[in-house]
C-alpha cells in the first residue's frame, strides 16, 4: 500500500468509535507498569506502513532499537485498511502496544485508549505537532512527522509552457494551468476523481488561504463558508473553476492514482493539490522512469494575504501508547527513539516533528519563495469534535471525495446546476446542522 497521509485537520476525519468492549486489564493493575518503569518486554507495533513491511525498511529500524535495548523484542503488523480494521480492534484490549492513533479516536476518548505520555507543556519547546494528540492539557502521543499543504507541479513542465513565477493567487494559477494547456502536451492539472481520496486533500489548506489558524474552529459555527471571501469558496472553487474552463483531465472516470505519479513525474501532468508526503513517491517515480527527481517541485496554495502565503503544516499519524500495553515503558522508548533517532522522517523527506531539526530539502521551495508555515490552533474545549458533528450531520464530507466529485460532475457539464448554485446548497446544508449543533 501507498501511502495516503493525513494532512490538515485530519483529527476531525472520522466519527468517533463505540467504546463497548474496551475494558480495563491486567497491565493496567500492574503499578510497575509506567512509561518510566523497565525498558523490557514484548513490544508490538502496529503500522499502516505496509511498503515499509515489504521491503525491509522496518526490519532495519528494528534491528537497530533493538542493538540500543537488547532486553525490548519488537515484532510489527502492517495492516492494509488501518482505519477500518483499527476501528473493530479498539473495542477490544488487544491493539497492540504502539499503535497509529486512529482519526476515528475523538480527543474526549484518548485517555480511555492510550497512556498518557505527559503534560503538553512539556513537550511545548521541543516538539511540533501536538495539537492533533493532546487533550485537555494532556499528551497522548507524537506524530511520526509532518507534512504542508499545497499543489504539487512538474517545474520542466511549468517552464516549457512559459510559467516564470509561482502563482500567487487563483486567478494566476488557472492562467498558468491554461500556459500548460496551450504550450505542453500535459493536462495541466489531474483531480484523481475516479481513486477520489486526493481530491479530499485540498481540505488541508483550511486556514493557509486566510492566514487563520483558528479557521477550523471557526468553520464549526460558520453558517456559509462557501462564501466569497473565505477558506472553502476558494480551496473548492479553484478546482470547480479549473475543472470548467478545461484544464483537467478529459475523462475524470478513467482516472488512476498510481499512474497519476508515473505521468506528472514524467511530464504528462502539470500540477496536483495533495500534501508534501506524495513529493518523495513522485520523485521516485521520476527517478524510476527516466525522469529528473528534480523536476518535481512543490509550491504553496496559490493565494496570498496583503502579499504573503501561508502553508498549514500539520502531524501526520501520532504514535501512541495502549493503555492495555503490558510493556509501556517499552513502548515509550520505541516513539521516542523512532520521532528522535531512527531517521524515519528524514527517510520519508517529511518534517521532523523535532522542533530544532531543519525542513527538509524537497520543502525548500517554499522556503525560497518565502512561504510562511502555520499549524492550526486546537478546537475550543468542549467543541473538539464540533466540525466533524456538523460535517457528518450536514453530509458533507469535508475530509472526503463525495461532494468534490458531485462539483466536478457539475463543473464539467455532467450535472445541472453551476458554481454559485453548487455552493449555496453546500452553505444551505452546513448552515442547517451548525443551527442544529452550534447554534
């Protein structure tokens, strides 16, 4: 399996589980039991990285814990559907000892399951991207790394079509899609309809568009978002207007994922909206079918507030200690030592959820174009699952493909109706379930 990362407000993504079945067990009555007791024991990982499984990557980064904590025996299990099996596991106490937390865990549920690892304002110095882990002043876990949001291009492509400057705002984007379209055999931009998660990843830049880290929140109690002037109306509205002047692929039922990497790496595509994690899938797939890995560049969200762009950065899957876990202090050493010594976000050319560590070399565009990173604020107390209550009420899958495949129907002539209609049935369903919820 690819991997499909979480980006944005991915802790909003799935409503939260049923608690029936998670009881409390044996490791929880050991007192020795702590995160601070005996490094020892049986550990088991359990991972989504199933590529990683596969080729051997991860035996390496167990070897090399286990040489560093010779009493610790580590064995991993890769699942496919992470989300899905994960969500029938977690009503049991056998989920093994670390564990990607789950987007279908709610924050209010963390301390039923997983080990508290300690007071965010203790990690508030030295880490990123505790937001997405952390309830109620308390951490539960940390993520494996971080990713930005924004459009992932072809420089060769751009410059053969005569794109000297990285857009800045909607408008600029579409002239340079439309550069592409006239200048370049390549379909200037790719929405990966028919796979549909991608086009789930534009929801990412909720906040860059704005400059507003409390965007999220604030969407929770916004009765129109898909108002001119705002997150949603641009981030959606970019690719209705991309998808209506004919700049996407021809035939969006035909589209496929992993053939999208091969033919934007080899210059058969111009630009996608999907996270940073898919830079380095990308530049193998250029280095892998005689293409330049350099060819793959990434630039912010074209929009811009008084002259500057923002990029939200955000964690990506958060590792977390069982609460059932026979071997926490094990388990603690394992996050530890994987987050801070293991290479693992280096690797995988992710930020490092390290606070001193530097971006890595595929974000230094943003960097040069003098991007500004920003991580969202958290949900207010009590109102931390709010935006997925008002999302899943509403039927408007924010974190999901159904409503943006409906818009591209509607876009590309395949629906009735137009941009403006399109959104004000979005703002009249959204409005009904923040009056119901929020209000």
């Amino acid at each position: 399996m690819t991997k499909k990362a979480l980006a944005g407000v991915a802790t909003f993504a799935a409503a939260a589980i049923a608690l029936s079945g998670c009881t409390g067990g044996a490791a929880d009555d050991d007192p020795s039991n702590t995160i601070d007791g005996e490094v020892a024991g049986d550990l088991t990982i359990i991972t989504w990285r199933t590529d990683l499984v596969e080729n051997g990557q991860f035996d390496e980064y167990i070897a090399a814990f286990e040489e560093q904590y010779p009493d610790v025996s580590v064995e991993v299990e890769a699942i496919t559907d992470y989300a899905g099996e994960m969500q029938t596991r977690l009503t049991t106490d056998n989920y093994g000892d670390v564990i990607g937390i789950p987007a279908s865990v709610q924050p209010d549920q963390f301390e039923q399951f997983l080990e508290p690892i300690g007071e965010k304002a203790d990690f508030a110095e030295t880490h990123r991207f505790l937001n997405g882990a952390s309830y109620d002043g308390t951490q539960y876990g940390l993520a494996i790394g971080g990713n930005a949001n924004g459009v992932l291009y072809n420089k060769r492509v751009f410059e053969e079509a005569g794109v000297t400057a990285l857009p800045t705002t909607p408008e600029a984007f579409l002239a340079a899609l439309q550069q592409v379209k006239d200048g370049t055999d390549a379909i200037p931009m790719y929405t990966n309809y028919k796979d549909g998660w991608p086009l789930g990843q534009s929801f990412g830049n909720l906040g860059g568009v704005t400059a507003n880290p409390d965007a999220a929140s604030e969407m929770a109690e916004d009765p129109a978002p898909w108002s001119e002037g705002k997150d949603m109306y641009a981030i959606d509205g970019l690719l209705y207007d991309a998808v209506a002047a004919g700049l996407t692929e021809e035939d969006p039922l035909t589209t496929n994922w992993e053939q999208s990497k091969v033919d934007l790496a080899t210059g058969k595509i111009g630009a996608m909206t999907l996270g940073s994690w898919a830079i380095s899938q990308f530049q193998d797939a250029a280095e892998a079918n005689g293409a330049s890995a350099d060819d793959i560049g990434y630039m912010a969200f074209p929009s811009n507030v008084d002259g500057a762009q923002y990029s939200v950065i955000a964690g990506d899957y958060n590792l977390g200690i069982s609460r059932h876990s026979e071997s926490k202090a094990a388990a603690w050493a394992w996050i530890q030592w994987f987050i801070e010594e293991s290479g693992f976000a280096e690797n995988e050319a992710m930020i490092s959820t390290m606070a001193s560590a530097p971006l890595p070399e595929n974000l230094a565009g943003l960097e040069e174009a003098g991007v500004q990173l920003m991580e969202m604020n958290p949900a207010p107390a009590g109102e931390e699952g709010l935006l997925n209550e008002v999302s899943s009420d509403s039927q408007v899958d924010l974190f999901g493909n159904i409503y943006r495949q409906e818009l591209v129907d509607v876009a590309r002539g395949a629906a009735d109706g137009d941009k403006e209609s399109f959104f004000a049935d979005l703002n009249e369903r959204w409005g009904a379930s923040v009056e119901r919820l929020a209000g």
